[in-house]
C-alpha cells in the first residue's frame, strides 16, 4: 500500500514508561518541584521535554526548561537503552515492513541515538531506515519537518507514506506533511480524539495494524 511507513517511537512502538517517570522525577525535585505523578508523567509522553516540563509546572523559563533536560537526561538515557520494551507485534509489524520491501522510518520526539541503541539491543536494527529524533530538528511535532526529511531521504511522496503514532501530534505532523496517518492506541490518547484528522486507520495495537498493513 505504500512506499514508506514512518513510527513515532513512545507509545506507538516502545514502552520506555519507567524510564521516562524516573528522569522527571529526578529533574522535577532537582529543581526543586514535587515529585510527579506517574499518571501526569504519561500525559506528556510524547511531547518535548521542555514542553513537558512546562504542562507539569506551569514554567516557562527557558534556562530552567534546559536544565530539566540536562538532569533529566541524567537520570533517564542509559535505563532507557537499556530497559525499554516493545510493545506487542512490534518486531513482527518491523520485520514484515522489511521483508515485503517497504523503506522504514522512525520521527519521535526522543534522542534519535537512544532509538537507534534501543532497536540495536534488540536486534532490530537493520529494520528501521532512518531514525529523525529530537536533536535532529529545529521545529517540533506537529511540525511536518521531520517527515519531511524523512521523504526526501527515502525518496516518497507524502501520497506513498503513512505515519504511524499514538497522539494528535503525530496526527498534526501527518495532516501538516500531506502524508496518510494511521492511530496507534497504545498510548493515553483515546481513539476520540483522532476524528478531527481523519486518520486512515486506527489500530487498537500492533498485530491490527500489521493485519490492515497486509502483513
């Protein structure tokens, strides 16, 4: 069905949830904020971090927002290469994309290096393309410039590509970059919230999206 499919990474392939919660933690008290809730801490996956520093507290101060990323980063980067999970279907919906031939990306919010080191201890790696994290833009989702990136690499029109990801974010960057979108229900986005973009699909997990893929 198309020439390129590309992933957000959190919520729609991995699930870094304990990770994430203990950066926050530690970069919200080092700041000298109360320790998060877990559930609030979900809510922002997917967002910048600055952006979500400021969702939880209310704080716009720009030099505090980097030091949360700094302490943040801290805490988070090496238990997230080394404790993220996949969610169900994943390896399967990667490799059944590489074995019928179909280029594979990946544009999330999170540090293309630690996607790339994740997918690698998990011995995917040779699955995925190209990976356009946070660091690699200069505009965030929904901004379509990391998808765009991602098909002048690949060479695909937005009319052969789909993304795939888990909150109207994602859907904002397809919708934005003229690419077809596909809802992951994955994450704390309920499917409700998808009308507005018409998504193509929307997938309860990974084996329907690979079964509606053709996989």
């Amino acid at each position: 069905m198309f020439k390129a499919v590309c992933f957000d990474f959190d919520y729609t392939l991995g699930d870094s949830t304990d990770s994430i919660v203990a950066g926050f933690v530690h970069g919200l008290t080092g700041l000298g904020w109360p320790a998060p809730d877990r559930e609030a801490v979900r809510g922002t996956i997917g967002y910048m971090l600055e952006d979500a520093y400021t969702m939880l507290t209310g704080d716009r101060d720009l030099a505090r927002q980097a030091r949360f990323r700094a302490l943040f980063t801290e805490a988070a980067r090496e238990r997230q290469i080394q404790e993220t999970t996949l969610f169900p279907g994943a390896p399967e919906l990667l490799q059944g994309l590489k074995a019928r031939g179909i280029r594979c990306a990946i544009v999330s919010s999170k540090r293309g290096d630690t996607i790339r080191l994740i997918l690698d201890r998990l011995g995917l790696g040779d699955t995925v393309e190209l990976v356009v994290g946070s660091g690699d833009v200069a505009r965030a989702k929904p901004d379509p410039e990391g998808l765009r990136a991602v098909m002048e690499r690949l060479g695909a029109a937005p009319e052969q590509t789909l993304f795939c990801g888990d909150t109207v974010l994602d859907a904002g960057a397809a919708q934005n970059a003229g690419t077809h979108f596909a809802a992951v229900l994955n994450g704390t986005t309920p499917a409700s919230a998808f009308g507005q973009f018409l998504p193509d699909h929307i997938a309860p997990d990974l084996w329907d999206l690979a079964e509606w893929l053709g996989l």
